[in-house]
C-alpha cells in the first residue's frame, strides 16, 4: 500500500504466462463481434447466476418490506394490509428498543475489540520467526468451527462450573455468572465472538502489514522513534483502510449473529443479548408476527446501512474507490 | 514478502533477546484460544463422574465410549450425510454458476454491466434476517419443506464467488484469449479452455469458503426443515445439546463430531485457506 493507504490495482497475482503466445497478440486481431453477440453470450452465462440471486435475495429484500407493511402471521392464504402500523409499533415496542440497544453495544464491542486484537497480535505476528506459522493456523482454528459447535463448548466454559471460573477462583478473584446476569450475558457473547473471529482479523491485518515499506520504520527509527511511537505514528494510521474494512466486516458479522446468540444464550437472559436478528427470528417464527418481525428486519437493516455509510464518509473512501 | 517493518539493521538477523517477550506472549495468547477446544476434547474422552473434576485440558482417559453412545442416541451419521449433500450442492453450485457469472462480468461487454455488478454486491451488505421471512415463505409455496431443494437450491449461487473470481480473471491477461480466438474459439471455449484452468486459485477460494460456509450453515437449514431425515449435522448438535444439556461428556462429543471436518480441512489446507482469506483482503 502507498501512503494515502491505497491498495495495489491488481488481486492475486494471475499467472500471465508469456512466451510464444505472447507473439499472437502482435499480429493481426480478429475483432470480436460487436455488442450484441457478446450481450447474448452474456446473458446465458448470467442467467442461472441472477435467477438463483434475483429469486432468493433480491426478492425477498423486497419482500420484507412488503410484509412489514403487513401483519401477515406466516400461514394464512391472506396478508392483510396495514400501512406504517407496525413501524409505529416499533417506535414504542420495549423489546425493540432493548434489542437495539443490545445489537449496537454488540457490535460496539465486537469492532473495537476485534480491531484492538486482530491489530495487535498482527504486529506480534509480523516477522519471521519460528513458530509462526503454528501460531497463525492456531489463531484461525476458530474461525473454521462452527458457530453452534463453538457456543455449545462456550456455554460450558463460562458456566458456573466452567473453566473461566475455574480459573478466576484459582487466582482469588470473584467468579461471576457470565450466562445468568443480563449484562454481562453480552459481554461473554462479545468475547466469544472477538475469539471467534480472531483469526480473520490477524490474517486481513498481516496482509496489510506487509505492503508496508520498511524504509518508513527505519527512518523513523533513525528519528529516534521507540518501537511504541513507531506503532502509534506509523503503523495505526497506515492500516486505517484495512481497520475500516475491519470494522464493517465486525458491524456486518455482529448485525448478522444469529447462530451464536442461539446457542449460547438464546436471546437471553431476559433479552440481555437479544440481537435485532434474533428479535426478528422470534417475532416471525416464535411469536407468529411475520409483519412485524419484517419491519424489525428492516429497521435493523437502515441501521446497517447509515453506520456503514457514516464509516465510508468518515475515511474508508479510499479503500473502497468505488 | 515485502520486507516487514523491524528496527534497521534487523531485517535478516534474528535478535533472541527482542524475540523472547513477543514469543512469550504469542504462546499465552494462543494458549487461551485453544483452552477452550482443549476442555472440548478432553470432557469429551471422560467418564460422566470427572467430568466436573481436574485435570480440565488434558485429557486422561480415553472413553471412546462417549462417542458410540451419542451417535446411537441421535442419528449422527444422517445429520452427517444430510450436511454432505448440502454442502456438495451448494459447492458445485457455486464453483459452476459463480465462475459463468464472474466471467461475464469480467470479459463481455453488455449494457448495465457495471451498474448490474454493483447493484450484486450490494446484496452483501444486507443482513440474513433480511432474506428470510420471504424466501421462506417462497420455499413452503414451493413445496420444499424438509428437502434438499430447500437446502440447496437458493444457495446455488453467491456473490461472494462471482466477486472473488471475477477480480481474478480481470487480472489475468488477455492475450491468452486473443490467441485462443485467432484459433477460432468463441467466449465458450475461451471460458473452459484457457479462462478457468488459469483461475485455480480463485477458484480454490471460492471452493473454501464455500464449504466452511456450507458447513456451518444454521439459521436456514433450521427454518426449512424439522425432520431428522433432513436435518443437517450442525441443527442435530444443536437438537442434542436440548436433550443431553446434563451430560457434558456425551455433548461435547457430539461436538467433537460437529466441528472435525471443518478444523480437519483447514489443517490439511491452512496456506491455502489463509492465502484465500488475504486475497479477499486486497481489493483491485
């Protein structure tokens, strides 16, 4: 990456074999065939693709909206139609307002600390030496599990008869109930999920990392900048692309968490880490209100969309350069 | 590798005494990530009577038995067959119609090209939740409750893929194909013969992601099926943990068995999962 953070024009590097073909593009070019041949070829190639992607995701974002206009209970022949009715609903549902507050304090959590580690143990990580290779798959071992095979083994872990207590009694400090106490039920949800992503953000930020120049350290070092300054001066700003990408993958990742809150605590205890995902999945599935749980979908789904644009304005323009 | 940013001089030369405190912390660091899977594997090897006893992470009994017994209480092996479909579907699905997908977008020229693209991967940005409420009710009226159509079919194609390979094949340069068309070859046979066999890294991404998301895959399967017979592995964890909450041993097994395939195949794949998952860093 140059200074202002840009990142290279090209992807994985393609194979771009030359040699003897390499003389074929010099001799004369058969002109490939004007527009239309090619909107034809184009249109076979996409279509399985945007049949699959219009049916099953296009629409349905539609369709939410459709239903949130509704309060249709997800088995009747009819839906009825009732205007804005559940929006205003939402604007006083208690439930609604606990659920918002839950899944920004989630994905409050989950982004800084997620930046805050993945940063870090990059910077650890960075260099050679031995090990590190070890150290990395380690990091990354559980990105690849399952999130309900790795909330079931969490819920065993912060129970009160868990290893984390366990530990805590060893050292003489108080052992609290991670899973029983509402507030604190979110904060072991945001720590297992900071772990479960763990590796993702080690492995985006040491790619970082290493499209930076090293001239750059050394003349800060030169400057007599300590390792510290060097972090803090250097590196931090350099990677603020990167962290931006960070950050909306961790809004994304908590936006979407429904599988762990499931397991871990199911929305509980008494909505302490009831996610507006999981809101949606109870109004809908649970409590028969498809309507509603629809414009709980779409509510949850502006906020996504404003804090990402918020984000965009506020710096990740250059990274994304769309 | 470019070089790394270390103090001057220290570019090659390995300097023990600076290396120790950051090996040091590394190692306690990733001891904590693994904690957790190291009480996974060792309750699962234990009788239930220790289960609450020390030693917590190593394992020092072998009560194979634990996994016998939750694969005869709950029909593991189907749940494991039903995820396998699940996942060779969507797999082939995605390596399939992604990679036609992709090179449309990366070599024809058709009008709205560019603003079709971005109105896809726009798509990304909308949560799951978003999707359900309509796509399921399409999946009942359609008639595929409890099948493999539900399972797979709206997942045969993802943007992700389409993305990912389409950013490598726009590197990739062209006149590989113009050679192909002097031989007479048209956008199809450009496609197979020269376009893919040069993608077999992006095509390895996608491939992996695909699986692990696949694999993992909770929320949709639970919604479009109820019966064992279709259930995947990961709903049956889930079914089990209902039924066997009070017997950490027999759960964590089942755990075990949940989570395998997927650690399994990263170990055997880790360069090329974790170069998979640098590149989606990078973007063009």
């Amino acid at each position: 990456m140059t200074l202002t953070g840009r990142a290279p024009r090209t992807v994985a590097p393609g194979t771009g074999r030359r040699g003897g073909l390499a003389e074929a593009s010099t001799k004369a070019r058969w002109r490939r065939p004007a527009g239309g041949g090619d909107t034809r070829t184009a249109l076979l190639m996409l279509a399985p693709a945007l049949v699959i992607i219009g049916v099953f995701v296009v629409y349905p974002i539609v369709g939410t909206g459709y239903l949130s206009l509704t309060s249709w209970d997800g088995f009747s022949a009819d839906k009825a139609w009732v205007g804005l009715a559940n929006y205003r609903h939402l604007l006083g549902d208690e439930a609604f307002r606990n659920s918002l507050g839950v899944t920004v304090a989630y994905g409050a959590g989950v982004c800084v600390l997620g930046v805050v580690t993945g940063l870090g143990l990059a910077v650890l990580l960075n260099g050679t030496f031995r090990g590190r290779g070890a150290y990395r798959a380690v990091f990354f071992l559980p990105v690849v599990t399952s999130s309900i095979a790795a909330a079931t083994l969490w819920r065993y872990v912060f129970a009160d008869t868990g290893i984390v207590n366990a530990v805590l009694t060893g050292l003489h400090l108080p052992a609290p109930n991670w899973l029983g106490d509402p507030h604190l039920a979110l904060v072991s949800l945001t720590l297992m999920t900071v772990w479960k992503n763990l590796g993702l953000n080690i492995v985006l930020y040491l790619t970082a990392l290493q499209t930076l120049p090293a001239t750059l350290y050394e003349a800060a070092a030169l400057d007599g900048a300590g390792r510290w300054a060097q972090l803090r001066r250097l590196t931090v700003p350099l990677l603020a692309p990167m962290t931006f990408f960070v950050v909306v993958e961790g809004l994304i990742t908590s936006f979407q968490s429904f599988d762990l809150v499931y397991a871990l605590t199911g929305g509980g205890p008494l909505g302490g880490t009831e996610t507006l995902g999981f809101l949606t999945y109870r109004e809908a599935f649970k409590l028969s209100h498809f309507g509603y749980g629809a414009s709980v979908a779409y509510a949850a789904f502006a906020l996504v969309l404003g804090i990402t644009v918020v984000q965009w304005r506020l710096g990740g323009r250059e990274r994304w350069a769309l | 590798m470019t070089a790394t940013p270390t103090q001057p001089g220290a570019t090659a030369r390995r300097r023990p005494a600076r290396l120790l405190p950051r090996q040091l912390l590394l190692l306690v660091l990733s001891a904590v990530t693994v904690a957790p899977f190291a009480w996974m594997v060792t309750t699962s090897l234990k009788s239930f009577a220790d289960v609450y006893k020390a030693p917590y992470l190593v394992p020092n009994a072998f009560h194979g038995s634990n996994y016998v017994h939750a694969w005869q209480a709950a029909p593991f092996a189907h749940y494991y067959l039903n995820s396998l479909i699940m996942t060779a579907g969507i797999l082939a699905g995605h390596l399939v119609i992604d990679t036609l997908a992709a090179y449309a977008f990366a070599r024809l020229r058709f009008p709205l090209r560019n603003t079709l693209f971005l109105v896809l991967v726009a798509t990304m940005l909308v949560p799951q939740f978003v999707t359900i409420l309509p796509a399921y009710d399409l999946v009942i009226r359609l008639g595929w409750y409890d099948s493999y159509a539900a399972l797979i079919v709206p997942r045969l194609a993802d943007v992700f893929g389409i993305v990912v390979l389409r950013a490598y094949m726009a590197s990739i340069p062209k006149d590989l194909d113009d050679a192909a068309r002097l031989d007479g070859a048209g956008p199809w046979r450009i496609l197979t013969l020269v376009t893919v066999p040069l993608c077999r890294p992006a095509l390895a991404t996608v491939a992996m992601f695909s699986i692990l998301y696949s694999w993992n895959d909770f929320l949709w399967p639970l919604l479009v099926t109820s019966d064992d017979s279709r259930r995947t592995i990961q709903l049956g964890l889930s079914a089990f943990t209902g039924k066997y909450g009070t017997y950490p041993h027999y759960l964590m097994a089942g755990t075990v068995t949940a989570a395998v395939p997927t650690v399994v195949l990263f170990l055997f794949l880790q360069r090329a999962f974790i170069r998979g998952v640098a590149s989606t860093g990078l973007k063009d």
